[in-house]
C-alpha cells in the first residue's frame, strides 16, 4: 500500500546519499567535465539535498534487488489508454476493493487529504510511522516526483471479527528530471494492512524491492539478496553489472541501515570506490536481535546511475551465546 513505500522513496528524495568521489581517479577538472563526473553532480543534487525520503521504505542498506527499469510505451499506443486492471481474490468485499481503488486513485491525483480520510487517527506502522509522518513524506515525495503513478493489488483477505486483514502489493513508478537525463523510479512494495470502519489502522511491511537510475545508459543491475536471514545468520549480497563495461570506470558502494523513523530524513554517507569486477559482491552477517533493515547498491558508469534497494528482515529467535570454556 502507499504508506510501505514511504520510507524508502522519501529517503531517495530526501537525498539521503553523501557522494565522496575519488579524488585520485582522474584530474578534478577533467573528471568535472566528463560525463561519470556529471553524473555524480546530478546524483548529488540528487541525492544530497535534503528533501526525500517519503517511502519510508525504499533505502534498505547495504543491499537492494533490482527492478526492471520504467518503460516508455511504444508510439503507437495512447498515454491515456485505460490500463489493465489486477485481478481480484474471488469474494473479496466490494468495501475492501473500493477502498483500495481510492487510495490508489487519490495518490496517483497527489491529494494527500483525500489519502488521510483511508488511515485512521490511531494508525500503526511496523516501521514506527505516524500519520503525520506520512503527511510530511508524501509531501516531499510528491514534490520531487511529481508524476508517480500507484498500482495496487489485492493479493488475499480474511474477516477477523469486524475487521478486516488483507494482503497487498503496490507498485510505483515515475521519474524526475535531472541535468543528466531523468531519474527513473520502480518501486514495489508488499504489506499487510488491518482495516476497521473503512480505515487502515495497522500496516506491516512485508517485503519492498526499489530501483532509481539516472543518466543516459544506467547499468542494468542483477541483485542477489535474501528477503529474510535468522539473527546471527551469514548471508551474501551480489550486485552484477550485466553489460560489459570495456573500458569504463565503474564506481560503487553498498551500505546496510536500521529502518527507522528518524533515518528517513538524516542522510547516510556513501564512499564510492573503484571497482575492479563488473559489480558489487558482500558477504554479511545478521545482527543477533531481529530486526529490519534497507540493504543497498550504488553502482556508476560513464553514462549512468543505478541504485538498488530491497528490505531484508531478520526473524526469529536469538542464537544461544557461546559457552565459555
């Protein structure tokens, strides 16, 4: 649903990356004004001006999957043509469809009072969001991508006494523009939301893969994350370039963060370093409390950006402490 993107779009908006480019790369004058060095001038403005992060859950840390970049239709079909709808779980309640179409069609028209009317004043997040939290991330959000499209799918239902417990996935697409071409955003979140009195009043981020290029040919990225790890569990993370690079210079970082309300606006410091493989490859190593966490990948080219986020979630019970000899 539109509150499990907040956190992560909102940090990309909120330009929650800080670029240190090489400084022994190239000569600073010639790397200004080659186009990687454009790039990153882009990437800042981008990513360093306080403003985004309104999908509180788009920037996992040290790791992120890849979605497939935003396509622009062919020329011979209509920009207005009526898209296809998702299919619905047989017997779902007209209330429950309806509710969801709205939210939907409320986002997509950037109207965050009419949002506000689907969550209920006591609203709960498991990403600890109020709804004035969200009020403050869409309103950044919608600002810097101000033509992102919401699509959301009802994916199953159960009663639960007067409530009503449904599983969604909704995806969000849209650009901005940049001095070095657009920012492509792809964005898919899963949740399960609680729904009493025709509003949301709980909301539980299940899963959420994000995607954000910028440039003129951005690196398609392949990403290898687990969605969940038990605490204290080794886990590997890949990001592969899947074009070859000739000789391009290819720069990248992976960082791992806490998802936490007060994360969405504080933005995170990214060393870029000089890649001598065509990718990213990261073993790590889950925390022994669960937790959640945005794992993510910045991989730049000559000619482009890719940057590649999904949630990994650390479940179950801790592992027993060491016995001391």
């Amino acid at each position: 649903m539109l509150f499990s993107v907040i956190g992560h779009k909102v940090r990309i908006a909120n330009c929650k990356l800080r670029i240190v480019m090489i400084a022994n790369l190239l000569n600073r004058e010639i790397f200004r004004r080659s186009p990687m060095g454009k790039i990153l001038n882009s990437l800042s403005a981008c990513l360093l001006v306080p403003v985004l992060l309104a999908l509180s859950v788009i920037v996992s840390s040290n790791r992120t999957v890849a979605q497939a970049p935003v396509q622009t239709p062919p020329a011979s079909t209509p920009t207005n043509a009526p898209q296809p709808q998702p299919p619905v779980p047989l017997n779902a309640p007209a209330e429950l469809t309806n509710i969801i179409a709205q939210i939907d069609a409320a986002a997509n028209q950037r109207n965050i009072n009419e949002v506000l009317k689907f969550y209920s004043p006591n609203f709960t997040h498991s990403d600890g969001l109020t709804r004035q939290s969200m009020t403050q991330a869409l309103t950044a959000l919608w600002k810097s991508y101000p033509q992102l499209k919401y699509q959301t799918q009802l994916l199953s239902w159960q009663p639960q006494g007067k409530a009503i417990i449904a599983e969604t996935v909704t995806k969000i697409t849209g650009t901005q523009p940049q001095a070095v071409g657009n920012t492509l955003l792809d964005a898919t979140i899963r949740s399960k939301q609680r729904y009493e009195n025709g509003q949301i009043v709980q909301q539980e981020i299940l899963s959420e893969q994000s995607q954000i290029k910028t440039g003129d040919k951005p690196p398609t990225v392949e990403v290898k994350l687990p969605q969940q790890v038990k605490p204290g569990q080794q886990y590997n993370f890949d990001a592969v370039v899947r074009e070859p690079l000739g000789d391009d210079y290819l720069l990248g970082a992976a960082l791992e963060e806490p998802i936490r309300p007060d994360n969405f606006a504080n933005p995170a410091r990214v060393d870029l370093e000089l890649l001598s493989s065509g990718g990213l490859f990261k073993i790590g190593r889950a925390p022994i409390k669960p937790d959640r966490y945005w794992v993510s990948a910045v991989l730049i080219r000559g000619d482009g950006m890719t940057l590649v986020t999904q949630r990994l979630n650390v479940v179950g019970k801790n592992p027993p402490a060491a016995q001391k000899p």
